[in-house]
C-alpha cells in the first residue's frame, strides 16, 4: 500500500453529500502527513460532474464509477477496483447505512483493516491512528490499526469539522470501468424510498433537537419540530418515543439508531438511557431540558434546564426566532 488517502465520494442528485468535505479534510490531512496525495472516488450518476467539487476540496484525482448503484456487493466490486488501481494507506466513507453495508466487506476484499465510527484520525509516529468511541462511548480507544491492505475507516460526521483547503486539488478525472460480476446480483437494491425534507439530515446536522418518551404523543412532537425549525436542525427522537409512534424509526438517534455528532444536541425530556448515550456523546455541547433535576442525561449534559419541556421548549423557541431577527 502507498501513502495516498482514498475518499468515498457518495453523492445525492449529482452532487457530493455534505459529509464529504469533511472526509477530504481529513484526506488532505493524513495525506500530508504521510506524504501522499488525497484522491476521491465518485460513486453514482453524474460521478464525472461532481469531480470539480472534489477538486475544490483538495482531491489530487477523481476516478468516477457513474452507474445507478444497484447494491451492496457491486458497490464493493467498484471500490476494490479503486483501492487496487491506487494502492491507499486508507479509505475513507461517513458513519451511514451506506458504508455499514460496504465497508467491513471492502476491508476484507482487500486484506485491509477496519475501523467503524471513529471520532479522530491522525498520523502518529508516521503511522495512521484512530480514535473511535467503545463500550457504547464509555471509553474512547486510540489505535494503530495495521494489516496488509489498507486502513477502512468510517468517520462520524461533525467530528473534525470541513475546512476547506488553501488551493484546490488537480482533480485529474478518469472512469473506472469494472466489469459486471454475476455474484454481485445476490444482493440487489430494489428501491430507494428519499424522505423529502426540507431540513437537514440528522447525521450530518449542525444542530439536533431531540424529544423523548415524556412528549407522549406524535402531535405534541410538533414542539421539537418548532425548536428544531427555529435552529435549523435535524429533529430527532428517543427509541422509547420512537417505539411508541410518536416519531418515525428514521429518526431514532442512539445504539439501534443514529449516531450524531452535532455541534449542538438539544435533549428534550430524554432520560439520558445509556443506549441514548451512545447515540450522541460526542456532541459538541449538549442542553438537557428535563423536569427530574436527577435525571442521568444531566451528568453528561453542558446546560442542564430543569422544567417542564411544553413551556422551556416554545420560550426557547421563541427566544431563538428573536435572536435571528436581531
Ligand atoms: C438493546 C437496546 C437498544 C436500545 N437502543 C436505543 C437507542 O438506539 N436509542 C434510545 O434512545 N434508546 C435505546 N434503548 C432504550 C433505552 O434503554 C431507553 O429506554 C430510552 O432511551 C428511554 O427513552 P426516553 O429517555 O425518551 O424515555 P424515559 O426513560 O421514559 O425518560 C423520559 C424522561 O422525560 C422526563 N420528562 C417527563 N415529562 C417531562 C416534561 N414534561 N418535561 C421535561 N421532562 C420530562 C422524565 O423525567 C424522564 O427523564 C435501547 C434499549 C435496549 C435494551
């Protein structure tokens, strides 16, 4: 393996999704540290059109596979091509369903070594390290992954921050042809159903506002959706409100749901379960609005609010309007 850094590109209408500017980041980053080159691959229609952006974030060269993806195993067929072609020190993909499916399948195809939901990736002592939260983020673990190909690592959104670079990349382009396999088809992608939303998607928000068990009713969430509306944030839900209906499964943040990593995360009537916890620990600041001043989210939280969230959440709504207008 060389030293180059290799970013998944992952696109949504043509364009590269927010959390990739964040992976050139820390591409160009590692990169020079290791004395390599940041490179991008493109996955999906109009892969060759989203070079350019790759480019302004730093890409030294793009290589584009512009097929519809038609599922799991043809996705990883398509990035062992690209990890063969250009021998990274690692790859790097966003914590989401995608590289969940993809990307401990691509550290076994290449013989390289896999590091899920990390919060930090560094050159130490001329080596890659990863920092990634264990034990549902009771303990942040630091390592050198080694293995003879290269690193796979998932990187949680929101952890290093996008920053973009002082020049741009070549961003030389070139397709990346790879030929059908039969064995691909026996996983297949039948559909891809897009929640339209005008708001921010909830892995990759600034800001999260999330609500609880305690909200008692999917009418009542309208209280998180207004605060949530107010910041500009995702909404998000606790499983125990997610179980009860009142919010849908896509928005369940903790063990079984997503992981978030905002710079803000608002908790509205959540107890600060451990499996919550896990979802959202590594948030920047955290504000807990919740009427038990004993309530274990307080122990993590950076503002506690102790209320009642139908009157601290409008006020707080209200407040934030204002202090947009002002
Ligand atoms: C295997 C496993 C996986 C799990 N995965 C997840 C996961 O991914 N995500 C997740 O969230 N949970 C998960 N859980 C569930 C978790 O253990 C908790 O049950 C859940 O997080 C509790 O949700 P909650 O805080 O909304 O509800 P509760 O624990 O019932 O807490 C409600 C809180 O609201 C407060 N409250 C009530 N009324 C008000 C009010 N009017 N104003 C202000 N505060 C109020 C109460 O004081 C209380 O602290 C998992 C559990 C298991 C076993």
């Amino acid at each position: 393996m060389g030293q180059d850094i290799l970013v998944v590109a992952e696109l949504k209408d043509g364009q590269p999704k927010t959390a990739v500017r964040e992976l050139l980041t820390a591409a160009r980053r590692l990169a020079d540290a290791l004395g390599g080159q940041p490179r991008a691959v493109a996955l999906g229609p109009g892969a060759a059109s989203a070079a350019g952006e790759l480019a302004a974030w730093g890409a030294a060269s793009v290589l584009t596979a512009d097929e519809a993806p038609s599922g799991g195993l043809r996705a990883v067929r398509v990035l062992a091509a690209a990890v063969a072609q250009i021998q990274p020190a690692a790859v790097l993909l966003s914590v989401n369903a995608f590289s969940r499916d993809v990307a401990a399948r691509l550290a076994a195809r290449t013989n390289g070594a896999l590091a899920s939901d990390c919060t930090g990736l560094n050159v130490a002592e001329g080596k890659l390290q990863v920092v990634r939260p264990v034990c549902a983020g009771r303990a942040i673990l630091t390592a050198h992954p080694s293995a003879a190909g290269p690193l796979v690592a998932t990187l949680r959104a929101n952890s290093i921050g996008a920053e973009a670079p002082a020049a741009p990349g070549a961003g030389t382009v070139s397709a990346l042809a790879v030929p059908a396999d039969p064995a691909d088809a026996r996983v297949s992608l039948k559909e891809t159903i897009a929640t339209k939303s005008e708001r921010p998607e909830l892995t990759e928000a600034a800001v999260v506002v999330s609500g609880g068990r305690s909200l008692g009713s999917a009418d009542a969430f309208k209280t998180i959706y207004e605060l949530a509306d107010a910041f500009g944030a995702a909404p998000g839900a606790s499983r125990a409100a997610v179980d009860a209906g009142y919010a849908p499964h896509a928005m369940q943040v903790g063990q079984t749901g997503k992981t978030v990593s905002p710079a803000l995360y608002v908790a509205c009537g959540i107890s600060g379960a451990i499996q919550h916890l896990a979802g959202m620990r590594t948030s920047k600041y955290i504000v807990a609005i919740n009427k038990d001043p004993n309530a274990p989210i307080f122990k993590l939280a950076d503002f506690g609010i102790v209320g009642d969230l139908f009157e601290v959440c409008p006020a707080l709504t209200a407040e934030v309007k204002k202090a947009k207008t002002s």
